[in-house]
C-alpha cells in the first residue's frame, strides 16, 4: 500500500473532526457518497483534481491530505528496520500499510527508535570522551601519581623508627604537597563528572565549556577590542560555564590570541573592508595587508549583525579539532567523528593556498549550503632544529541559492544518510 | 652493605624521592633520572645492575626506552622493573613482551618494591 493510501484515512478524520456527514462532503466535492466511502477507507486512490477540492471543502491544506504529519514516523520506522538485528528481517514494503493500521504501535515503535539514536549518540559521545579526552587522562595519572606518592611517604613515616628529623620534615613536607594535588584534581575530575552526568550540560569538555562561555558572548568579546584591553584573567572570573581548570586554561589562551589579534586587525576597520569588498577573505587580507588567517578569525567574531551565520572551525596537522565556531544549520565536527570531506582537511595537504568549496549539508531537513573558505599555515615554533606544526582554518558563511559544484557534507559517518559517499570510514546505521 | 646500583627513571619527584629513600636504606646506590629522552645516555653512562622504569614518562615512554635497551647490545641483558599506572593484563604481556622482566602497578607497597628489586638481580 503506497503512503498516498492513507490520504482517505486523512480525508475520513478530517471530516469527522469538522463534524461534517459523508454525503455533505461528497456533494460538496462532486462525488458520489460510496465514492467517497471508498476513498476514506484507502480503497481508491485520489486523484489531484479531487485532493484539491477535499481540501478546499475541509479547509485545509492539499499536502496535509496527501502527506499528512507522517513524514517523520516513516523515516522513523525505516531507520528502525534499517538497524541490524540478528534474525529479524521486517516487512519493509508492508511499513506503511502497519503505520495506517496500527498508528499507536508504530508510533510507539518510532519513538523508540528516536530514543535508541538520541542514546547512541550519548553512547558515542561518551566513549569518545573517555578515549580521547586529554583532561580525564590527564587528570587520572595524576590522581595516581599523588596517591602512590602518598602511600609510600606515608609507610615510610610509619614503619621507620629512626628516620632523622630533616628525613621527617621533608617527607610530611612532600605529603602535603601531594595532598594538595590530590585535593585540586578531584576538584576538577567531579567538575568534570557533575557535568558528564547533567544532559543539559551537553557533556561539556574542557573545548565545550570554551564554546558555551563565548557562546554566552555572541562570539565578540568586546572587552577586547578597545585600545587598552583589561586582562583576558579578569573576564573569566567567576564564569559558570568555565568549570574545569583545562576548560579555564583552554578559555584564557584563546583570549590572549583574541587580543593579539584585535589589535592586529581592529573589528572597525574589517568591517568597512567588508562593505567594500565583500566577504572574500584573500582579497579582504590583501587589502589589508594582513594575514588570511587572522581575517577568517576576525570575520568569526564580528559584532552581531555584521556577517550573520558565520562558522569557524580549526584543526591541527593530525586533523583533531581545535575549535569550533557552530554555524546554525552546519553539523559541527566533533575529534575523531568529523566528516572527512570537510574542506578543512583538504587544506592540509595545500599549506599557504586560498580553497574555496561550496558545501551542502546532507540529510533529513537540512540542504543548507556554505561558502567554506580555507587556508592551512605551517610554522616552525622552536626553529631550524624544531618540528613543523601544521594548523587549518575553515570559515563557513551561508551561501543561500548559490549554483556551482557542490561537496556534500554530512555528520559523522554512523549517522550519515549518504549512499556513495567516498570518504565513508564505517557503516552508517541510517542508511 | 651494598646491594647493587640502580637506576631509577620516573618524573614523579616525589615518588622517586621515596622509592630513593627506601632502596637506599636497602643498601642500594640510587640514582634518579627524570626526562625520558636521555635516558638512554644516561643508562650507557651509568650501567646499572638493575632499572626500575616508569612508562609515562616525558620525551620518550618507558616502553620505548625498553626497546631501545634491549636493542643495544650493552644494555640488551640489563633487568628492568615496569612501574606504571595501568595494572591490566594486556598491558603486563605488552611489558613482557617488550623484554621487561617484572612488572608492577602502582600504587605500590614499600615492601614489593624491595623484594621485586632484589628478585630482578637474583639476591
């Protein structure tokens, strides 16, 4: 049964609900009242003609009729028959025919599989984090080291009758210092917990809790535009967002950039540049005569109002994320589950070259199109004898109808709804 | 009385300082070495009788100071103690496949750091 079967159902409770008789409607409509009994009990198909004039008779809109609100159960439901189960192989062309007659178990069956993915990506996330985060690992050797310290300090002031006195000192003196240790760290890691624990809290990383605080801030920290910007220090005092010491760290070594860079290229004189000229950010640095790293940057954190649904996201040379920028309408890559057509890691492979893709984002809802400007810059921090450091930058602005070759981009791969995608790194289970 | 020269690699001072004191008053001649990316030099310098080696270690990891010892034609026969954080399974037949000779968690009673010193040179 084609989904369209199910307008009669729609026609049949629509009617029911304006209190109108069978034959009210067919006359009004021009058809005969077992016509139209057929119809409402998806025995016949309506042809367009009629579906505009139900609609009309009960004042409603044709596509409510013909599609209803059911667009997202299906996919739902096909997402449900889509994951792998063990011996279980569900009627497929049969799902719509089970959502007609039974709606409240397939409802019931669609949101819980909304609720399987919503949890899947907790799952991910979570693991992820315990893989991957610097901060938890970090944080547990120290908690390990602190307490081996401790003990074996501590045995040794115990089980020694004749430990000299500077021996005794120095060793209470050592336990002290890793008291204090353990004390800081446990501080951090049940910060870090409350915050893993609340979902509203996004499962905040030391990088999370950056973004949340300049978030908070529209992404323009005005304090640091002016001649004589205070302290980055002063800003993030008390912040709430801000509750790990990494996410402080993280915060306060942004800042510093920030400021270095507001004084390199003051947001006033970008933007008149950009009434000007337009948002090419090469043009827009060689006419300035500044770096287009530093205009990407800059154009990231304009005021509100100056370039309207920008994203900016950075990467190092192994491709792990540094940060983010979120552009409405954009799936942000997370470390380790970014997509791998992503404009910004092409650009490591072309250090010191200007790349421009225009990107549309894939699946159910989205399309939004991007400009992703692009520059990768390689540099050689501790000199001749030091290694290469690699870092790319990606500006994202909306790029609404514009027409050209365009580069599909999804989510992470196991969420992604791209068929034949080249970059595909594991199955995906919408797909 | 002394039992043996060893040396200690382990970034942790206060650990070291500790481990210092105990196998000192065992009768062994300790000496600490923090960086891992000397360590090496410092191993040929001294040719202990015995390492006691933590893995995470900054410049280069205990393992990969495993390796490079048991690679070098001086230092291949040299037995070495594993001291490291992570007590899994697979992580002490990594060590032992890696050449160390006993391993141990930390953290660690005074007492089995002794006795695993003393098992490392057969005394």
């Amino acid at each position: 049964m084609a989904r369209q079967a199910l307008t009669g159902s729609r026609v049949r409770d629509r009617r029911l609900m304006l209190g109108l008789r069978q034959a009210d409607l067919a006359h009004a409509v021009e058809i005969s009242p077992a016509y139209l009994n057929l119809i409402e009990h998806n025995r016949r198909r309506v042809r367009p003609e009629l579906l505009v004039r139900l609609a009309e008779a009960l004042k409603v809109e044709a596509t409510v009729l013909a599609e209803g609100g059911e667009g997202a159960l299906f996919d739902a439901l096909r997402e449900a028959a889509a994951s792998p189960e063990p011996g279980l192989s569900p009627e497929i062309d049969l799902l719509e025919e089970f959502a007609g007659r039974f709606p409240g178990w397939a409802g019931l069956l669609a949101a819980r599989q909304g609720q399987v993915v919503r949890l899947s990506k907790v799952v991910e996330s979570l693991s992820e984090r315990m893989a991957q985060d610097p901060f938890l690992a970090a944080s547990l050797h120290e908690v390990v080291s602190a307490i081996t310290a401790v003990r074996s300090t501590s045995a040794i002031l115990a089980e020694t009758e004749d430990l000299e006195p500077e021996w005794r000192t120095r060793f209470h003196k050592n336990i002290y210092e890793d008291s204090l240790r353990l004390s800081n760290v446990s501080a951090a890691l049940v910060a870090w917990l409350d915050q893993a624990r609340a979902p509203e809290a996004g499962l905040s990383s030391p990088q999370e809790e950056m973004e949340d605080w300049l978030q908070a801030r529209d992404w323009h920290v005005e304090e640091l535009e002016g001649l004589n910007p205070p302290r980055p220090e002063s800003l993030l005092a008390g912040a709430p967002q801000l509750a790990s010491a990494a996410g402080r760290a993280l915060t306060l070594a942004y800042l510093r950039n920030y400021t270095a860079d507001a004084v390199a290229l003051p947001w006033m004189r970008l933007a008149k540049a950009l009434d000007q000229r337009g948002p090419d950010p090469l043009l827009l640095a060689q006419s300035l005569d500044v770096p287009v790293p530093l205009v990407l940057r800059r154009l990231a954190c304009l005021p509100r109002g100056q370039l309207a649904g920008v994203g900016l996201v950075a990467c190092d040379g192994s491709g792990g994320i540094v940060f983010r920028r979120p552009a409405p309408g954009f799936p942000m890559p997370r470390s380790g589950a970014a997509c791998g057509l992503l404009p910004l890691f092409e650009t490591l492979a072309q250090p010191g070259t200007p790349l421009r893709r225009l990107v549309q984002v894939t699946g159910r809802g989205s399309g939004a199109r991007f400009w992703a400007y692009s520059w990768c810059d390689r540099s050689w921090p501790q000199g001749f004898e030091g290694p290469m450091v690699a870092q790319a930058v990606m500006l994202l602005i909306p790029a609404g109808g514009a027409e050209g070759p365009t580069r599909r981009i999804g989510p992470s791969c196991r969420i992604c709804s791209e068929q034949s995608c080249a970059a595909r790194r594991e199955p995906s289970f919408v797909l | 009385m002394m039992t043996g020269r060893v040396l200690l690699i382990e970034d942790e001072a206060n650990i070291a300082e500790a481990i210092r004191f105990i196998l000192t008053r065992d009768g062994w001649d300790v000496t600490i070495h923090a960086d891992g990316a000397t360590a090496l030099d410092r191993l040929r310098a001294l040719r202990p009788d015995a390492l006691v080696l933590d893995v995470m270690l900054p410049g280069l990891s205990g393992y990969e100071i495993l390796d490079a010892l048991r690679a070098d034609s001086m230092l291949a026969d040299l037995p070495v103690l594993i001291l490291t954080a992570r007590g899994q399974e697979r992580e002490r037949e990594m060590a032992a496949a890696r050449g160390a000779t006993l391993f141990m968690t930390k953290p660690f009673a005074n007492a089995d750091i002794l006795a695993s010193l003393r098992q490392l040179v057969g005394r």
